[in-house]
C-alpha cells in the first residue's frame, strides 16, 4: 500500500517533499539520515536518565526517574527494604 511517499535512495537539494528512507524520514537537503549515537560517546548529552522500577508482591509496579544515578540506587535500595517491594530495578534509559 502506498501513500503518495516515493522512495529514494538519495535527495537532490530542490525537492521540497519528506522521503521515507529505511524507516526514517528524511527532510529535503539531507543525503543520508544520521545515525543514532550510543550514550557514552555522545559529547552533546548533559545528562543521563535513571529508570527505577519497584515491583510489588501483588502485581502492581511504580517507576519514576532520576537524572543522578547515586539518587535512583538510594530509591530502590530504600524501596527493596519495604516487606511489600518483590523488585526494584534501576536501568539506564538515556
């Protein structure tokens, strides 16, 4: 099924359309899209993000987010002392 969205391999700077190029939209004048950075080696980041997730003996589950690693690790170590906390997890989402 197409929607009117040609796609091509490579942009000429006079098209004035978006282009769908291996899933990712690419804007009139790029040549090719840019490639996502992995966290370490992206010197424009300020700051990473922190997931905690507590996970309850009933089912339930509660997540929130730090900015400071040292602040998400106190959360969940504060949580997993709770006798209702089953989990809590702290992973790196950006």
């Amino acid at each position: 099924m197409s929607f009117g969205i040609p796609k091509v391999k490579t942009l000429t700077p006079d098209t004035s359309y978006l282009v769908q190029s291996q899933n990712v939209l690419v804007f009139a004048g790029m040549k090719t899209p840019r490639n996502p950075t992995n966290f370490r080696t992206d010197s424009r980041r300020k700051h990473h993000h922190w997931k905690v997730i507590v996970f309850y003996k009933d089912g339930e589950r509660f997540a929130r987010t730090y900015t400071v690693h040292a602040k998400a690790i106190g959360f969940a170590e504060r949580q997993k002392k709770s006798p209702v906390v089953k989990m809590a997890r702290v992973t790196k989402v950006s």
